[in-house]
C-alpha cells in the first residue's frame, strides 16, 4: 500500500478541506472514498494499507480537526475482519468497557464510545474476547469530549454478543490518538508560527523576540518528538509486536500535548482562547485525546510493570532485538 500513499494522502487533503457541516454527509463522503477501510485487507474489500499509510490520513485529519471517527472506523473494520466477525453496518469502538462475557451473552456499559448513537455495532474487549455487540440492543446516553465530539455510553444487559480471541484494541486505540495528535500538533505549530509572523507588537513583528523564538522553537522540538514516536509505533505495529512502542509514544505524546498547547494560547494571547480563532479546534481536541486510551500515568505504570516483570537483565536485550527487528523490516 506504500506505493499508493501518496494518491491517499491527495484525496483525503482535499476530501478534508472541503468537508462541510453535518455528520451523516461527511461520514458518507469519507466512507465513499474509500478511506474507513484503509486498514482492511485486500481480500476482505478494502485497501490493504498498512499502520504507515493510517498515520498520513489521521495526521491530516488531526491537523484539519476532523469531527468524524474515522480511525475508530479504520481500526474497527480491521479488528472484525481479523476476528471474522461481520463486518456489516457502520462499525465503532469503545474506549473503556466494564462488564463480564458469560458464555455469549455480555452485561455491562461500554463508554467513551465515539459518535455510538449513530453506529450500527460496537467492538470492545472484555474476558479476553473482543466484542460485537448491536447498539440497537443497549441503553444509550449521549455524552460530549471537551471539543463537542460525541462520547456515548452503551449499557447492556444480557446481550448476546458475537466475539473472536482478543486483539489489543485499547492499544491500537491509543495509536489512533497518537497519529491524530501528531497532527493536530503540528498544524497548531504552524498557525501560531503565521500568528507571531503577521501580528505586530512594540514596532515590530512577535516572531522578532528572542523570547517568542524560543518557546516556538520548543515548540517544534515537540512536535518531532511526537512524530518520530508515532513513526515507530507505527512500524512495530506492521511488524505485530507493537504494544510497548505504543504505550512509549502515547506518554510521549500526552506530554508534547500539555508542553505544545502551552506554549500555542502563550504566543496567542487572549485571542487563542476565542471560539472565533481556530486554535481551539485542535487544542480542545488534544486535551481530549490525552485522555482518551489511557492517560499519562496509565501508561506509564503500564510499561514500568511490563519493563519491571521481565527483570533488569531483559531490558537491554529486549530493547536491542526490538529495535534490530525494526531495522530489518526498513
């Protein structure tokens, strides 16, 4: 799929340039070009595309601030075909998920849910089983993120569910909101650079003091940050042995969020905090996703048990064969 990327990038850019007002039109244009089986084998119908391929779209739609599930759409299509569950109806997946699986009937309450009232199914993880489960037949609360995305909360009670062994959503899940964070990122950088380049203060142009300099500069360090962490995760995840780089790149990706936003509504001033200005598109929605798939300390006690159950001889062996692998598979 690498060699096509490029095709895929040009339609989703303009695709989310022009996307206009309204859910169901938008989710249909999105779904009509393709993009929601990025991540969906060839022989299943869809692209073949690979973690590469996913982390250029969602960079774009993180930077345009799409308000769509689109990679919840991705990853659960890839997720149901893996586990040969149907791949029918408009498909999203939950965030957090409590209950039990008892033979094939599931209660509990699935939340943080992205657009659930409009889907037709949802996929989750409970006793080592991934779900599918007919949102018809829950209990539905609509909920909101801080950027006014829905987040909706699913209560079930003795639903029959279909399921396939376990596959690592909540992992994949928080690569989602690495690669739409990576973009969003990157375009709040370059919105503040253009600000401190136009707007002028004391005679002369913002971006002429040192100060200012620095901090956007800092900035940017972020930024590569972030996108160096996604590009790993990314390639661990093409090589199936991605949940460490994964939980790496979501702590560093939660911090650059706090570090970056900072140091995007310092450089604007009042004006970065109106609903007026663009900023807040992408800083409500990183401040959202920080959250969202494990927080910080989520996935830092994650990985220091992970790293602290293998023992300290394991550690630098294991991060040399990891990193030899990655190697190889450039």
């Amino acid at each position: 799929m690498s060699d096509n990327r490029d095709m895929v990038v040009d339609t989703a850019a303009r695709l989310f340039a022009a996307l206009g007002d309204g859910y169901a039109t938008n989710i249909a244009e999105v779904e009509a070009a393709g993009l929601t089986d990025l991540l969906l084998p060839i022989e299943d119908g869809g692209f073949g595309g690979d973690w590469g391929d996913a982390a250029a779209v969602l960079a774009l739609a993180g930077a345009h601030a799409v308000a769509l599930p689109l990679g919840e759409v991705m990853l659960a299509r890839r997720l149901a075909a893996a586990g040969g569950l149907s791949l029918d109806g408009r498909l999203t997946i939950a965030g957090a998920t409590q209950g039990r699986l008892t033979g094939d009937s599931f209660t509990g309450t699935l939340s943080q849910v992205p657009w659930g009232l409009e889907a037709d199914a949802v996929l989750a993880e409970a006793d080592g089983r991934l779900l599918r489960l007919d949102v018809a037949a829950a209990t539905a609360q609509r909920s909101f993120h801080p950027a006014g995305e829905p987040r909706d909360t699913l209560v079930f009670e003795r639903v029959t569910a279909t399921s396939a062994p376990e596959a690592g959503l909540f992992a994949q899940g928080a690569l989602l909101r690495v690669l739409q964070s990576a973009g969003a990122l990157d375009a709040a950088l370059k919105l503040s650079v253009d600000y401190v380049n136009g707007r002028q203060q004391f005679g002369r142009a913002l971006a002429a003091f040192q100060a200012v300099q620095q901090l956007l500069s800092q900035f940017a360090v972020e930024v590569a940050a972030v996108r160096a962490a996604a590009a790993a995760a990314c390639e661990a995840a093409d090589a199936g042995h991605a949940w460490s780089e994964i939980a790496a790149a979501k702590i560093r990706t939660n911090i650059a969020i706090g570090a970056g936003t900072a140091a995007a509504h310092q450089v604007h001033g009042a004006i970065g905090f109106t609903q007026d200005y663009a900023l807040h598109l992408l800083t409500r929605r990183l401040w959202s996703w920080r959250s969202e798939f494990g927080n910080d300390t989520y996935w830092a006690v994650a990985l220091g048990h992970a790293i602290a159950a293998a023992g300290a001889d394991a550690f630098w062996p294991q991060l040399v064969a990891r990193s030899d692998r990655l190697n190889r598979r450039a």
